[in-house]
C-alpha cells in the first residue's frame, strides 16, 4: 500500500465526514429559525431521501463507466460545496428543493468513488483493513464536525454552519491530490453489438447472483430494524428527562461514534482472518440485543450506555457493506453499480423503519415497538447465521 494514497484517503474520509455532518440535523435547527414549518422542513428533507434513494443505480453505473474515480470524488465534492452554497445565500424554496437534490445524487456517487479508490489502495486482500481505516476517519470526522458546526451554530449563526460546511469542502479536495490516477480504469474496448450483449449479460447475472439478493435482504431488514431505534428512544428520553433530553441524546449519538473509531480496524481485521460472516454476525447481533434493552430499561443513563452496542453495529456495517460488495461483485466490472443496489435496498428499509415504528408505537406503546424492531434485527441476523454464505475470496477458492 501505497504511503501518500493511503494518507489522503484517511483525510478524504475525515474531511467528507465533516462535510456530510453539515447536512444532517443542521438544516432543521437553521430552517425552523427561517420561519419554515415542520411540513415543509419534512417535505425538504424527504426531497433528499428520496433523490437519494432513485440514484443509488444510476450513480453506481456511473462511476462504474467513469474511467477516473479521482475526478467522479472531485466533483461530487464540488457539488456540495454548490449545495452548501444554496443553503447560505438565501433559504428560499427553490434554494434548499435544489440543495437537497444535488446533494442526494452527489452523496450517491461520492461514497462509491471512495470505495473503489479505496480498493484500488489496499487491494483485494487487505480491502477489509482499508475499511476499517476509513470508517475510523469518518467516525472521527462525524465527530469534530458535530462539535465545530454546534460551536459555530451557537457562538456565531445557524447561516454560518453552511458557510463552514461549504469551506470544509476545500480541504476535502486537496485530500484528493495523492490520490490522482488511482483506480483508474483502463480504457473500453471499441463498442461491438456482441460486445454490448455481451456486457447486458454479465450485468443482469451479477444483480441476479444468490448472494447478492441475500446480502440485499439482510441489509433491508438491518436498516428497518435499525433506523428508528434511536429516534424512538430519543422520543422515550424526552418524556423521562424533559429537562436533560438535549444533552443525552447528545451523548446517545456521540457515544457510539467513539465505539466506531475504536472498533472499526479491529473488525476489518476479523474480517480478513476469520470470514465476513462472523463480523456480520457480531454486528446484525448488537440490534435485537438493543431493541430488548430498549425495552427493558428506563433509567436514562442505561438508555445512553445501550448506545455502545449500536457503535459496534455501525462499526461492522459500515466495513461490512462494502467489503461483501466488493467480494461479490469486485472482479464483475459493476461493482459499484451492486453497491447502489444494496444502497437501495438500504433506503428501503429506512423509509419503512421510523413508518412502521412511528405506528406500531402509537398503537401498542414504546416497548412493543421496540420489542418488534427487535424482532426485525433477530430475522435478520438468523438469515445472516443460516442463509447468507461466506464470501471471503480465500474461502470460496479452497
């Protein structure tokens, strides 16, 4: 592995990590100060869910048929900086409609490049420890801008956390430099009406391939499991410590980040030694063991503490996504395009989790809820123990 590429890619994930923290729950604290109303700041967000979710497929088949992963990076951050930009100058409409878009197709792209410039670093064997370095710069960077964009919402203004984010974006691109010409394709051969045929083949059985449905599957019901967990207990915590709420939710987000930057090159580690399976199994693991916990336990600071195990969750899904992709899909030439067929699956199961949560909770109360994404994540590790086969290349060769 290669010094200098290898450094830029821990800054590229720290800065893009930053970055991607000034377009989380910013944009509701600065919009509702705008004067927006709770619909239409759902509206906007939902806008950017959605855009996110239609481009998964799309995005991945263009950075497959891009020849420079370098310059699909450069101007996806380009198109942030744009983003953050529209937020700035004037919250409007049409400003943030079309900040929300750009960035739901830009992060679709990003995140792809990143991992095959990661790939093309590290390898195909060492991919898993590439991973787990990446994860820990992000969960690092998630965190320093957490703390830089609040500082700069509460001692400055909420308009200029997007001036911060939009010059976040300038460091992120000279992270890019060490990383010219790296994992660039070689180029096509000439187009043949038996070549294209050919190629339409070799895609449908790659999306088609067993493992990569499973793998699918496991992924959705993860996320439906998974993604209203912390805004349920978030909504459980405001009504047992009204007064403390802000600052344990606080610590339930920051907590398991700190797991993630601790865990992540440990479990990329596991993963090359001892199979994908296992990592998947410690992660998918941690989400019934929560829902029960969640269910069970009360006392606010237990309800913080739970929050570990969705560190070690997050630590292994976030390695996990891609190196199974990757071992999937790697040698197919639609790698990323496989990984915005898992990243759909994904949006799936997030947009029916905090739906079904929500409901659930009204109807039978928070513990039931609980209990039934509990549910949720025990399906999913069961396929994962008994249905999902092991990908490591080294396993299936012998």
């Amino acid at each position: 592995m290669h010094g200098s590429p290898a450094f830029g890619l821990d800054w590229l994930n720290l800065f893009v990590a930053n970055i991607q923290t000034g377009f989380g729950p910013f944009i509701s604290v600065y919009l509702t100060t705008e004067g927006w109303t709770l619909t239409a700041i759902g509206f906007a967000l939902s806008l950017g869910t959605v855009t996110s979710m239609a481009s998964q497929l799309p995005a991945g088949a263009l950075v497959d048929a891009v020849r420079s992963k370098h310059h699909v990076a450069a101007f996806s951050i380009l198109v942030f900086t744009a983003s953050a930009l529209l937020f700035a100058v004037q919250p409007t409409p049409l400003f943030v409609y079309l900040a929300e878009v750009l960035h739901g197709f830009s992060s679709c792209t990003l995140g792809p490049a990143i991992v095959a410039m990661s790939l093309a670093v590290a390898g195909e064997q060492a991919l898993g420890l590439r991973l787990g370095r990446n994860a820990r710069y992000a969960s690092i960077g998630n965190g320093v801008g957490a703390a830089l964009m609040g500082a700069c919402g509460y001692y400055v203004s909420e308009h200029a956390v997007f001036i911060l984010t939009a010059l976040l974006t300038l460091p992120a691109l000279i992270a890019l430099v060490p990383l010219s010409g790296i994992g660039e394709a070689p180029p096509p051969a000439p187009p043949c009406r038996q070549g294209e045929a050919t190629r339409k083949t070799r895609t449908a059985a790659v999306l088609a391939d067993r493992r990569l449905l499973i793998f699918a599957v496991c992924v959705m019901l993860f996320t439906l499991a998974n993604a209203a967990l912390l805004p349920l207990a978030a909504s459980v915590l405001t009504k047992r410590a009204s007064g403390n709420a802000n600052l344990l939710i606080a610590a339930c987000i920051v907590l398991p980040q700190l797991v993630v930057a601790l865990v992540s090159p440990a479990l990329g580690q596991l993963a090359a030694t001892r199979g994908r399976r296992w990592v998947l199994l410690v992660g998918f693991a941690m989400l019934p063991l929560r829902g029960v916990l969640f269910a069970l336990l009360v006392d606010p600071i237990f309800v913080v503490l739970i929050q570990v195990f969705d560190g070690i969750a997050a630590a292994s899904f976030g390695v996990m996504v891609p190196l199974v992709t990757s071992d999937i899909a790697g040698r197919s030439g639609h790698f990323n395009l496989s990984l915005g067929f898992i990243g759909l699956a994904i949006g799936i199961g997030a947009t029916i989790s905090t739906a079904l949560a929500g409901w659930v909770g009204d109807r039978f109360g928070d513990p039931e809820a609980f209990l039934g994404l509990a549910a949720v994540g025990l399906l999913a590790t069961l396929l994962i123990g008994f249905v999902m086969p092991e990908t490591r290349p080294a396993a299936a060769e012998s």
